[in-house]
C-alpha cells in the first residue's frame, strides 16, 4: 500500500466491540489505528476501504473523512461545506442524504446543521449546472455525514450506505433479534475456537448461530449485501472491487457442529428461512426443543453462546426460576463447554448461581447488558453470586 494514497478512516461500531474492531482492522492491514469512542480510527487506501466494507464484522459504518474545519456559527458552516468540489464527488442526477451528530454550545439542532449543509450542496450545483441534485432519505445514492463537537467539524462520506449490520441475508426476525454486529461482537469476544461445536440452544431467528458459521467457514459477511455506498461514488473503481469479492470470499474448512435450538416452532422456521437465505443449510443443524429437554453432545468439547429472554414478558418470580433451572442444567449437562450468556436481567442473572470468569459489558440497543462467560466442569458448584 503506497503511503501517498493513504487517507483517514473512522469504522464505527457499538461500545464494547472497539477492541475486536481494532483487532478485525489489525488483520486487514490497517496502518496508525486507534480506538476512539464507539468506533476505530484506521488508515489506508481505497482498497482497503473496500475490504473494511466487506470483510469488518464488528464495524457499523466505514466513515471517510473528506473535511476537518472550525465552525461556530451557520454561515462558516455553509461556506466551508461549499468550498468543496462536489461535482468531484457525485454527480447532479444523483440523490443524496445527510446524516448529523451535534455536541455543540454553538449549534442546538441536529436537523438545522444538515439543512444548512444540504443548501450549500445544492447552492453549490445549482450554480454551476442550473440543476440541483436531490434528497432521498431512503437509499440515497451518496450518504454524507457531519459531526460536529463543539466548534470541530468533520465532514465525511459514508462508504457504507445502509448499516454493515444488514447483511443481506436476513429474511425474517423474531421479536428480539440481535443486532449481525453484536452478534458477531459477542462471537469474536468469546473464546470459541472456531473449530469446536458452537450451541445456541435459544436461537430465535438465529442470528448467532448464522454468524458462527460465516467466521467459522471464513464468509466474508458482506457476501449477501447488494450494495455498499462507495459505488455510487464517482471514484468507483468496479474492477478493484471485483478482486476484492473474487480473490477473498475463499471458504475455510469446519469439522464441527453448529447446532441451534428454541422452545418456539415460529422461532426456528424463521431462523430455517434466513440459514437458507444465507447458504447455509447444510452447514446448521436446527431442533425445535425446550432448553430443559436438550442434551449438547455428549463427551464433545464446545462452545455456548446464548441471548435468552431477559423477562420483559415474565412475571419477577418466573424469571428467576428461570434462569435457575439455566443454571442447574448448565452444570448438569454442559460438561467440558463454556458459555456465553448475555442479558440486561441483572437480578435474574444472580440466579444462575455459577460463578462467571469472565463479565463485559454490551448494549444491546439501549439496554445495558451483561455478557458472562461460565467454565463448567465436573463439580460445578451452584450458589449466588454478585454480577
Ligand atoms: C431474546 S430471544 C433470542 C433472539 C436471538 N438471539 C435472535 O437473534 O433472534 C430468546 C429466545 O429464547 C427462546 N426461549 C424461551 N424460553 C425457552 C426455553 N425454555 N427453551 C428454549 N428456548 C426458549 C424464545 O423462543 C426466543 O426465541
């Protein structure tokens, strides 16, 4: 990569996913990466802008910073937006969209900056070409992005488009269906191995179980997608990209199972249509089976990652024996597997009684989760624990 095409990026992820970004973008060949908050400044050049889209399972959104300049006021605003050569960057017919981040004394309303920033865009073409480009809040073709904090603002286009979260091979959700990031980030954070069998014996739509199987068999996760938004860009390069898609969507092999199982016949015919969706039928073994009833295979070393129902719906006292009864058929039937159990429930979790060795904190959207790692082994005990 020659250092003179080099620019700045920022992948954007959830909080507590910033270390397997850094991680992920380490593998990619990344240069000068740093962690910042909710995301990862990295550098490279378009090539790897392309494979930070297609390769990053835990990023959200590749940012690429074209404008960094002090604003404090509506007016310095506008002209610094309009001293840049759109027309270098799109194109009069195509649609655009602006997306705003304001922490600002100076600017209280988030709308008003990307109003002041799509006049100067359209200022800018229509004086050049008597034409203006138009606003499309749904699938533009160019999604621009401004972040201001306090009088610093950076202007960046958005080289993903839609969210990296949309796959593409999500079909149908359950009623809480991970986020593909988090799910992705809670597999990479673990320490599955990657060759051992992978359980979710409360699957739901499957998400979990979908991205085990992409990291396992090395599925680049944006395989599914039909689009990212850097080839609406004029600077497309088709056939570099074309390399890209070719040259790195090489499958590894994977020996093992990766098995899913929940208590609802809607739940697994859900996760069946997306495994399809995603190719991977053959590749995930699905049961509709109470957690209560199912065995892991037996004498087989292995990895759990679960998300299970956090109680919303349930009465306190159900719950709790819930989680109990997790508890007690963990130790009794998980031996020689560690798992992986997230939930916002912080009281029910008490009454898993295993000791976690291992407790990150995750959001899954706003509510604040834990994500607890339980080793069983033979002589597990059970009593309650501080989480
Ligand atoms: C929070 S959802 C899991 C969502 C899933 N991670 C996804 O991405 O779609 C919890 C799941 O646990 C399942 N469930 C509840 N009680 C169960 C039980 N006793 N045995 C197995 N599954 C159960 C529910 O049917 C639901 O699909």
């Amino acid at each position: 990569m020659k250092e003179e095409q080099k620019f700045k990026m920022f992948a954007k992820t959830f909080h507590g996913l910033e270390d397997v970004l850094k991680k992920e973008l380490i593998h990619l060949r990344a240069s000068n990466i740093s962690i910042g908050n909710r995301g990862v400044e990295f550098y490279g050049d378009k090539a790897l802008m392309y494979k930070a889209n297609f390769h990053l399972r835990t990023a959200l959104k590749i940012l690429k910073p074209i404008a960094e300049f002090k604003a404090q006021h509506e007016i310095e605003l506008y002209d610094a937006v309009k001293s840049i050569p759109w027309d270098t960057i799109f194109d009069v017919h195509q649609t655009f969209a602006i997306d705003s981040v304001v922490y600002s004394q100076h600017f209280s309303h988030s709308k008003y900056v990307a109003l002041k920033v799509k006049d100067a865009i359209v200022d800018q073409f229509r004086e050049k070409y008597k034409k203006r480009p138009y606003v499309e809040t749904e699938n533009p073709d160019v999604q621009i992005n401004i972040h201001i904090s306090d009088n610093i603002c950076t202007l960046s286009l958005d080289s993903s488009g839609e969210s990296l979260h949309k796959r593409g091979y999500r079909i149908k959700a359950t009623k809480a269906p991970l986020n593909e990031v988090l799910a992705a980030g809670m597999i990479l954070l673990s320490d599955w191995d990657f060759k051992s069998n992978f359980i979710d014996p409360m699957c739901g739509s499957g998400t979990l179980l979908i991205e085990a199987a992409m990291i396992a068999y090395g599925i680049p996760p944006g395989i599914y997608r039909q689009k990212f938004g850097f080839e609406s860009w004029k600077d497309f390069d088709s056939e570099l990209f074309e390399k890209i898609y070719e040259e790195e969507s090489e499958t590894k092999t994977f020996k093992s199972k990766i098995i899913g199982s929940d208590i609802s016949e809607i739940a697994i015919r859900i996760a069946r249509e997306n495994i399809s969706n995603a190719a991977l039928k053959r590749k995930i073994d699905l049961n509709i089976t109470p957690i209560e009833n199912y065995t892991p295979p037996e004498n087989e070393k292995g990895t759990i990652i679960t998300n299970p129902p956090y109680g919303e719906r349930l009465k306190k006292t159900n719950i709790q024996d819930f989680y109990s009864t997790l508890g007690d058929l963990f130790k009794d039937k998980y031996q020689g597997y560690s798992i992986w159990l997230l939930s916002s429930n912080l009281n029910a979790i008490k009454y898993i009684g295993l000791k976690p060795s291992n407790k990150i904190t995750l959001y899954n959207g706003p509510l604040e989760c834990k994500f607890l790692k339980y080793d069983i082994y033979q002589g597990s005990k059970k009593r309650k624990f501080k989480i």
